[in-house]
C-alpha cells in the first residue's frame, strides 16, 4: 500500500488540474495577424498617393465582443493614417477582417534609394473583454511586413545658355546639361537628335558624357551630365528658324515598354549674310542676354589672300596710267 501511495497523490494532482484546464479554454482568447504571407512585399506606389494598404484579421473565440486596440511603427517614417490608435470591436466567436493605410511617405529620401526595402510593426493590444476594461493586463500579439520604395527614373534636360543663331556655310557645337531627378543613381541610356532643316545637320557629339553615373538631385553630393550637339550649316542655307528635337533615355530603366524617355525641343535661326549680334553689357547685367557664346569649330567662309589683293592693285594702276 505504501508503494502505491505517490502514485495515488500524483493520479490525485492530475485530477485536480483537468477542471482547472477545461475552464480555462472556456474562457476563450484572441488572436492577430496580416492576412498576406511574411514574405509578401508591400509595393509603394509612384505616385501622389504614396500608401500601402495592409490587410489583417482578429479572430476572438471568448463568448463576449473584445475590443482590441492598434498602433503602427511605419516604414520610411510613414505615418497611420486615419484613426490613430485604431480601434477594433470583434463579435463573440467571430474573426473579423480589416485592414489600415500608411501614408505619407516620402519617395525621395536621402538614406532610402528607390528599390530599398524597409520593415514595419502594427501592435495590436487587448483593451476590453465583454465591456470590462483589461488594458492593465497588457495583453499584446503583433505582426511585421516588408515595404518596398518605388524605383523613379526622371532624367531632365535643361535650357540651352548659348546664342542659337548662325550664318550659313558653318560647323559648330553648343551643350545640354543633363540632371537626374528620379530617387537612385542614373545615367543616359540612349541620345537622338533631329531637325527640321534640309540644309542642316545635326548630331550627338563624341565627347558627351553618355557613360556618367548621376547622383539624383536629393543627394548632396548630387551631379550632372553634359550633351554635346554637333551643328553643320551648309552654305545655300537660307535664313529661317529650325526646331531641333532631342531625345534621351534613362540608363536605369531598362529596356522595351519599361524604358524611361525625355524630350525637349529648342530652336535654332539661321541667318543668311547676317552676323550673330555681339554681347551687350547691359543686357548681361539684366540677366537678358546670352551667357556663353558658340565655339565655332570650322568655317568655310573664303577669305582673299595676299597675292589676290596685290594683283589687284597692280591692274588698277595699269588702268589708271591709260587714261
């Protein structure tokens, strides 16, 4: 009998604690979680609108209505949007589906280039069970997403500061700067030139910076890139204003429907016999006048030489004697 004794407290203990169990999965509990898988990303749009939706469920198996309480830690420091907390009244015996935004996120951060990935928390806290206030029991389950920052390719071209104006018969070259505005670094994928002018011809030069690597404009260390355009003018031009086109596309953005064009269209006049007009000093001072001059690189204008100049001094005065 004494051998049986620890066995006979132990079935005993066992007993005990079987109601206890029972009674405490009757009481019911909660749970929370996204409704997409852990390895899902969140995609930020590229637009005004810059939100991710997450979708989530509760699911409450108590015998009363719960109300659960959630915040949001953010990704890219965006913010809750709407009812911060948010809170959430789940029936008895029910799951309930729902979801919350996070807005206003930046798309151009300094630390966070477009592709980059960034974690976030939504805590979701038990506040009451059946009307009673359970706050104190600090009753918390959580859950975590990845978000990712949209890749923005916006290469720019800017104004041309030189004089666009030329005589006929001409070869010469004048720049473009090229900025990056997207949120990653960039370069100039492909440049096309046209024009309008039969007479004219126009083309991307060898020495522009097609191969730079451009930090975008939201970096300190920010730069640009320059685009020589090649001018040849031929001498039966006649004067008249010619609409250049050009055309570039961004290095980043890959290839077929995805590549990023940009545009710009500028003009340039072609005066017959007619001298560009020079600087005017007054005219730099009111910020109207051109900044840099063309360099003109080969002209094919005749010039007299010596020997034509002296052969026709001597026939003047063979004439002159004549008479």
């Amino acid at each position: 009998m004494k051998k049986l004794l620890p066995y006979l407290v132990i079935f005993s203990v066992c007993l005990t604690m079987m109601p206890m169990t029972t009674q405490s999965q009757a009481v019911g509990g909660w749970e929370f979680e996204f409704v997409e898988e852990d390895e899902y990303i969140y995609n930020i749009a590229n637009s005004d609108d810059t939100k991710i939706v997450v979708e989530f469920e509760i699911t409450n198996s108590y015998l009363v209505e719960i109300e659960i309480e959630i915040t949001v830690e953010g990704p890219f420091n965006g913010e809750l949007l709407g009812e911060d907390p948010l809170i959430i009244s789940v029936g008895a015996g029910t799951t309930k589906t729902d979801d919350f935004k996070i807005g206003n996120i930046d798309l151009f951060q300094i630390n966070s280039p477009g592709g980059s990935e960034d974690e976030f928390r939504a805590l979701a806290t038990l506040k009451s069970i059946g009307g009673i206030d359970v706050s104190m029991a600090n009753d918390w389950k959580d859950d975590t997403g990845t978000a990712k920052m949209p890749r923005i390719y916006d290469l720019r071209i800017g104004d041309t500061t030189q004089n666009l104006e030329f005589n006929p018969d001409i070869e010469t070259s004048f720049s473009m700067e090229i900025t990056n505005h997207g949120n990653l670094d960039d370069q100039i994928g492909n440049a096309e030139v046209s024009d309008d002018c039969s007479l004219m011809t126009v083309k991307i030069g060898e020495d522009s910076e097609l191969t730079k690597i451009m930090k975008p404009q939201i970096a300190s260390t920010s730069g640009s890139a320059t685009i020589k355009i090649d001018i040849e003018i031929s001498a039966a031009h006649p004067s008249r204003n010619c609409d250049v086109d050009l055309r570039i596309s961004s290095g980043g953005s890959g290839e077929g429907d995805a590549i990023v064009w940009t545009e710009a269209s500028f003009r340039i006049t072609v005066k017959e016999g007619e001298a560009p007009s020079p600087k005017n000093d007054d005219e730099d001072d009111a910020g109207t006048g051109p900044i840099n001059e063309p360099i003109v690189t080969e002209q094919n204008l005749p010039s007299p030489g010596f020997p034509i100049i002296f052969a026709s001094l001597f026939l003047a005065l063979i004439v002159y004697r004549r008479e």
